[in-house]
C-alpha cells in the first residue's frame, strides 16, 4: 500500500489535510475517478467483525463445520466474481478448480509442507486457468460456458481414475494443517480463524483491484467486446488474466479445503459446486466484492434455516435467482442501495407536505 | 486548408471486398489518404460505408490489401490496425454504460504502466504515478470536447450528442494518426455541428488525418479537401466536394434513379 | 463382427437422443439466440409424464405420447413467459442463467411429484429384438432413429418451406435486420420455445425405456449433445444431427475397443477439440455483424 492510499488518514487533522492536498490536485491533475474516492476501509473492517462472529449464528449438531464451509463458498465465489463479475466470463469449471488445488496440495505437501503445497496449489491452477482460456479464446460466450463443463467434467473423470495424484478410491488423508512458526492451525476454531483471515485478504485485494485501472479495463472490455480492442485494450490478454485470477482463488481455496479437513476425495468434487457458487455469486452482488461472501454465507447458512422444508430448497434457489436477475440485479449487497434509492423520494416528498 | 503531399499516402485500401453470404457489401473498393488530408466518405443508406470502416478497423471479414505508411495490415483481426496509430468511432455510440466518462476514455490511453494485477497489488506508489499521468491526459480530451465537468459521472446518463463527442475524447486519448469517425454529426444540432467542426478543425492542426462518413454536405463542404462516393458497395465518384455535387450519377444515387 | 454391429448400433441410438435434443437447441438458438440449459430437464420431465400416464394410469402409449408432447410443449412456453420475455432488454448472460434457474426449479418440481426413487418406462415393444448378423438390436432402438430422422425431416420441411421458417432463417442469418423487417418474434418465441421443449419431451419418451427414469435423466444427455450442437455451428440442422451421429458412433466404437472407463470422455475431447480448432463450428453457417 502506498503512501498516497494513508492521506485517507486516521487523525481528523490529517483528514482534513488531506481534503485540502486533493482539493488543489484535484486542479492541478484533474478529476478522480470516482472509484478512487470511495471509502472502503471502514465497510472492510465491519466486515471482517462480522465474519469472527459468524460462527455464533451456526454452530449446531454440526459445529464449526457450516461457517467453514461458508468461508471456504466465499473464497471460490470470490475467485467466480473475477471471471464472472469483472470480466464476464461464464465459467461452469469451478468445481475442477476447487479440486485440482486440493490435490495439488495433497499431492505437494508431504514434499515440503501445507504453505509449499498452498503456493503449488495456486500456481498450478492460475496456470490451468490461463492454459483453458487461451485455448478456447476465440470461443463466444455460450459456446465458452459449455467447453468449461465440458472440462470440467473430464477434470472429474480424469480424477477419478487417476490414483496416483488423487488416490482414487481411497483418496488422501492424513494431511498435515497449516502452521506459522510453531503455532499450528489444528483445530475447528484455529481452522475457521485462518479461513476468515484468507476471505479478508480475497475480499481486499478485490477492493485494491477496484481501485485500479485493471478493474475499468476488465470492466469496459466485458460490456464492449471487438470495439474495445478497437480502442487499444488487449482484450485476450485481460480476459486470460482474469479467468486466471480467479482460478487462483478457486486453488487456493482447494488448498485450504485439504488443510483444514485434512482429508480430500475425488467425490468432493462435482459440476454442483460449479452452478452453487454461481448461484451465491449471483444472488450476493455482482457489483461489489462483498457480493460472494454475502451470497455464500446466505447459501450457506440458508439450508440449515430451511431443514423442515428441505424438498422445497432448490425451489427457494430457483426462485431467488429469478428475483434477483428480474428485481434486484445488483444482489442482496445492493439492497442498501435500492431501498434507500426508493424511500428517499419519499421522504423528500413528506418533507415538503 | 492546404494539403501537404507525401510519396506515400497515410491509408491505402485496395480492392477491398467484404461478403455476407450471398450479399456483396462492399464491392472492390479502391481508397487512398494522404498524410494530413480530411476525406468524406458518402453515399445512400446501404452503400457499404460503415461496412468499409468495419473492414479497415478489422471488425468484419474482408478480402484485399490494408496499408498504414506502407505497412501491410492483417484483416479480419479488430485490434490489429490500433497498433498503427488508427483509431475510430462508431455510428451508434459505443460507451460502456456502467463507467463514467473519465473511465470511458481512460481505457484508450497508450500508458500501459501499471495497469493489471502487478500495478493493482504490489507496485502500487508506481501504479498512482502513472494514474496521475492518465487522468491529466483523459481529463485534457474530455475538456477539448467539452465534457470535462461530466467527468464523473456516469455515460449512461448523457444525451446521445455527448455520448459521440465521448467517443472522440476517447480516442484522442488514444493519440491517433488517424482517425475514422462513422457519422459524427448526427442527431446533432446546427450549434454543436458547429463546435464538432471547429473541434476537427483543431484535430487536423494537431496533425492528425480524417476520414468521415457524413450525410450533411454542409458540414463535408467545410472540412473535407476530398470526397469518394460509394453506392452499392462500389466507388461511383472522387474528387473536391464541387467536383463531386456536380457529378450526376451521384445525384442519380442519392435520388434513387435505376442505374 | 456381432459386437462391431452392436456397438454400431449403440451408438446411432445414442446419436439419434443426442440428435433429438441437439435439434430443439439448435432450432431455439436460431430463433432467439440462446440456449435453454432447462433442455436437458424438460427431456426428463417427458419422461416422468409418459411413466405417469402408461404405467401409473395406464393410458394407451400413442395417445400418452401425444399428451406429453403437448404438456412439455406448455412446459416451454411457460418457460419462454418467465424465464425469456421478461428478460428481453437485458444481456444474453441474464437469461442463460434464468435457464438454469428455470432447469433447477423444474427438476425439483419432478422430484416433488414423483419422488427421487427410479422408475421404469417400459418401451411399446417390450424388449423385443432385432437378429441382425449375430447382434441382438433393441426395437427400441430402431424407433429411436426412426423418430429422429421423422424429425429432421419434419424441422427441415419447416425451415424451407414454411413462412415460419423462413423468419426463423432470417432470424438466425442477421437479427437486427430481421427485427427491422417487422418480424412478429413474440409470437415466435413463445412457438419456437414450446417446439424445442417438445423434442426435448420426445427424446425422453424415447430414450426412458433403455435407461431408469431418474430426475437427473437429462442432464448428461444434454452436455452429449452440446458437442453436436457445438460441432454443427448452432447453425444448420443437417450439420448437427450428422454430427450427433457421428460423436456417438466414434464413442461407442472407441468405449468398446479403446478404452472404456474414458468412455464418457470422447464426446468431451471432441467438443473441446472443435472449440479450439474451429470456434465457429465445422458447418458453414450464415453471419451477420451490426455496428
């Protein structure tokens, strides 16, 4: 973080220094994105508050178990938000991402430990993000959507058979939980303390993203597709850094996944996982990067809620897709936005009667 | 306004012909640009104008030979002619909605620094450096076509004309040495066709080459040195614009008479 | 030679369901450019209603099979009424995913009517076979093709020669013209969507009595034929169901003297194949581009 990101200073003095400073910039340089001008800090740390409480609204029978899912939903959906959100990329292979980074991990750790087994994890799948979209670069949108089924149920199929990476029937346990120094992340809690911390670093380096030209890039070349390379973007590049990106996160999060359970099987794994996270990403918020946590947790957390009626759950699911894409595009995130959008007039007009 | 002649001219496009289907758009379409000139490209609805821009700027399949000072330019590839310094705008407008106006021509700048996940997460002091620098020169072709104090706000919420002149703060941002515009004028009224045609006068002192497509001979008749006729996908007529008003097969196209 | 012609056989029975759907995809895509991912479920609702109504109320097979063309088909009307019309002004995106919701809502409405357990639909010739060079044939399988090629013909016979196909040709070839030309594409959709649902429906009556009839029946079918849909260029019908054939074939053939545990993998690798090599399909197809 530079210097010029702390002139948001903590101390009122500096504050209003720093409106000052960028008052005369904003003359001299000319006018800030109004992305740029955003306060996000504040919305990160309630944020990462609310997510240390969570577990207090879903430990059950089940115990940590639920928010751990829902954290480890939030990294996969986060890393859904690039491809998806950012850069419009309709990807059904999350599923195969999730589990390459596990078992690449599984696979690497024993040869150097969870933390080498993390950086292998991300660095395969980043990799393997790249790799499918170069490949399939010329492919439109739906054609596209389809292929990353298509991969990823051979991925699934090639996992399944093939023992030596994945163990097979067996698959692979035992394995070793993440450890700084001499403090090891052994336990439920310590499990779902390290996931938090990996959300909020997902979730921040999506809002330093925001506040980047590579976010307006990703942006003006998701919506304006052949004319944005007519203006200079190299839009397969972006679009192969993106999908790259967000299978990063998916690997990582795969990578988490078998260190903090420390056991991994092919039948983790399905197309299911894939249309979840989309659902959660969806129904969270495309517009911001709060959206996949909000989404995964809702979803997470939902089914719990929805025990008695579980027949009806996918209907519930079905349903809030529909209500969202028809009333409330920009997810549950925007909520805030709308209602206040809609009472506002409202209020204005009581005022004056 | 005075031509200054080159050896080679600035654009060359030869035999152009582009297909869809069965239907021939663009017929073996022969154009040439000096360096500097202002050319008008006109014609009836249909006559294949738009289809020859997209075939230059590679947004369409098209057969025949692409030249940029003499370089030769692969077809059918749409980013492939920007390397060249040739930029355009479109018939409809085409700003993305959701950012702002500075956005929207920010994503033309040639300042390539710093701008993906690298400039976002680790180098980020060198990333606002060069930030800075964009923002001056976005905020400097937003104030050419007067757009400067919309900066901020959201494309989406400009009227059509200022959407256009978006377009062109966008790709002067760019800094073209040429630059194709597909009906800049329209939907204009008579006092903004007025600021457009100073604001292209003021690009050609800059140095920068145009190729317009227009329906609105006054406004041909005031900056173009040259105009080339097209209709049915073919070259009927070129020369001055006097040349070309007094031409009666370009009466007879644009009147509708059967050839 | 017997198990040459067995698999032979296997697989244009495959190829003629992956055919049957890869069809209503393709006839939809032409019509309104987009794919109903709730394809591959309304095949497994055709299912579920021709069980109901043969086994269940043991109505007579021809007269069950038309009743479920028409439910399915107002299946996919209803569909094109929530999921499509609404949903016009907004990006193709919007209502690929509003497809998906529609396919989830609908396969846990069939769960809910009859239940996740398997069923069983018995084929109309019980399992009579055909003897032919030492390998047993499935009349099943001959009705299967039989179907399929009634079918195209049929789809053919449509785009050709009728008023509606024509809108839909054009439709396909350059939207925004067609749209111009005052085509009345409301009334189109709701036709087009209802059509492609019912030859959805028609593959699953046809192909339930070789498989068990479960509420995840579609799915794989669908992504089979994605790789037609994907070979053919979401284009031409005579492409696609050559196609359907042809990926069938070259699996059965490669499941039973290759390798079998890949077996589900080659339509897979053909579909990715074609998408790096050809994006556009290997069928020539009409397009147009609007700027």
């Amino acid at each position: 973080m530079s210097a010029t990101d702390q002139t948001q200073g903590e101390s009122l003095a500096g504050r209003l220094a720093a409106t000052a400073t960028a008052n005369v910039r904003d003359k001299i340089i000319g006018p800030r994105p109004v992305v740029y001008r955003r306060r996000q800090r504040e919305f990160w740390l309630l944020g990462a508050v609310l997510l240390f409480a969570l577990p207090l609204l879903t430990t059950g029978i089940y115990g940590l178990g639920v928010a751990r899912n829902a954290m480890l939903l939030s990294i996969l959906a986060l890393g859904f938000y690039f491809q998806f959100a950012l850069s419009g990329q309709f990807s059904l292979a999350t599923g195969a991402f999730y589990a390459t980074g596990a078992f690449t991990s599984a696979w690497v750790s024993p040869h150097g430990g969870p933390a080498v087994g993390f950086v292998a994890a991300v660095a395969v799948t980043a990799l393997l993000g790249a790799l499918v979209k170069l490949l399939l670069s010329r492919s439109p949108l739906i054609q596209f959507g389809i292929a990353t089924l298509s991969f990823s149920e051979l991925v699934f199929l090639v996992y399944r058979n093939w023992t030596q990476f994945t163990g097979g029937n067996l698959g692979r346990f035992g394995l070793q939980s993440f450890k700084v120094g001499g403090y090891s992340f052994n336990t439920s809690t310590r499990h779902y303390m390290l996931l938090v911390g990996f959300v909020l670093i997902g979730v921040y380096l999506l809002i330093l993203f925001e506040r980047s030209p590579a976010q307006r890039d990703q942006i003006f070349t998701r919506d304006m597709g052949a004319v944005a390379k007519t203006t200079g973007l190299h839009t397969r590049r972006l679009q192969i850094v993106a999908f790259a990106l967000g299978g990063a996160y998916m690997g990582a999060a795969g990578s988490l996944f078998a260190h903090t359970g420390n056991f991994v099987h092919p039948s983790s794994f399905s197309t299911e996982i894939s249309l979840e996270v989309m659902i959660m990403v969806l129904i969270g918020g495309i517009r911001s990067p709060w959206g996949p946590v909000v989404g995964a947790i809702v979803l997470t957390v939902l089914p719990e809620w929805l025990r008695p009626i579980a027949h009806y759950q996918d209907l519930v699911y079905a349903g809030g897709i529909l209500v969202v894409i028809l009333l409330l595009p920009g997810g549950i995130v925007s909520l805030p936005t709308v209602v206040r959008a809609r009472v506002e007039p409202l209020l204005a007009k009581r005022r004056k009667t | 306004m005075s031509v200054v002649a080159d050896t080679r001219p600035l654009l060359r496009c030869a035999d152009i012909t582009v297909r869809f289907g069965g239907v021939v758009a663009v017929d073996s379409v022969s154009v040439d640009l000096a360096e500097h000139e202002v050319l008008g490209l006109v014609g009836p609805n249909g006559s294949g104008k738009t289809t020859l821009l997209n075939a230059v700027s590679g947004l369409v399949d098209a057969r025949g030979r692409v030249e940029v000072s003499g370089t030769p330019i692969p077809l059918g590839r749409p980013g492939a002619i920007v390397d060249h310094g040739v930029f355009r705008t479109y018939q409809t407008p085409q700003v993305d909605r959701s950012l702002t106006c500075m956005e929207n021509v920010l994503v033309a700048s040639p300042n390539a620094a710093c701008r993906g996940p690298v400039g976002a997460w680790i180098r980020r002091r060198a990333m606002w450096k060069h930030e800075h620098e964009r923002w001056d020169e976005a905020a400097d072709s937003l104030r050419r076509v007067g757009l400067l104090d919309r900066a901020n706000d959201l494309a989406a919420g400009l009227p059509y004309g200022q959407q256009r002149h978006l377009e062109i703060a966008r790709a002067l941002t760019a800094r073209p040495t040429l630059l194709l515009m597909d009906e800049p004028a329209a939907g204009l009224s008579s006092t903004e066709t007025r600021h457009l045609i100073e604001l292209l006068a003021q690009l050609q002192d800059d140095g920068i080459t145009l190729l317009v497509i227009e329906h609105k001979i006054t406004f041909l008749e005031e900056i173009c040195h040259r105009i080339v006729v097209l209709e049915m996908g073919r070259t009927i007529a070129e020369g001055t614009p006097s040349e070309v008003w007094a031409n009666p097969a370009v009466m007879a196209a644009y009147l509708g008479e059967a050839k | 030679m017997a198990r040459f012609i067995s698999l032979i056989a296997a697989g244009v029975a495959q190829g003629a369901i992956a055919a049957l759907i890869a069809l209503g995809i393709v006839l939809l895509h032409k019509a309104t450019g987009i794919v109903n991912f709730a394809q591959g479920d309304l095949l497994t609702l055709g299912a579920y209603v021709g069980y109901w109504l043969i086994v269940k109320h043991s109505m007579p097979t021809l007269p069950a099979y038309l009743v479920t063309l028409v439910l399915v088909f107002l299946v996919g009307v209803a569909i094109e009424r929530v999921g499509y019309a609404p949903l016009r002004k907004q990006p193709i995106l919007a209502v690929l995913i509003s497809t998906f919701a529609l396919a989830l809502g609908l396969r846990s409405l069939i769960i809910l009517w009859q239940g996740a357990d398997d069923r069983n639909l018995p084929s109309p010739f019980k399992s009579n076979v055909w003897h032919v060079a030492g390998a047993a044939v499935p009349y099943q399988n001959i009705l299967i093709v039989i179907a399929t090629l009634v079918v195209f013909a049929a789809l053919s016979w449509l785009l050709q020669r009728t008023a509606v196909g024509r809108q839909v040709r054009a439709l396909a070839a350059d939207r925004e013209t067609a749209l111009l030309q005052g085509i009345r594409v409301e009334r189109l959709s709701i036709v087009m969507f209802g059509l492609s649902a019912a030859l959805a429906g028609l593959g699953g009556l046809m192909v339930a009595p070789t498989l068990t009839v479960t509420p995840t029946l579609g799915f794989p079918l669908l992504l089979a034929s994605f790789a037609a849909v994907v070979l053919g260029g979401f284009d031409r019908i005579g492409g696609t169901v050559a196609a359907a054939f042809a990926i069938a074939i070259v699996q059965q053939i490669l499941g039973g003297y290759v390798s079998h545990s890949y077996i589900e993998a080659y339509p897979y690798i053909i579909l990715l194949g074609s998408l790096m090599i050809r994006p556009e399909g290997f069928v020539r197809g009409v397009t147009g581009v609007r700027y």
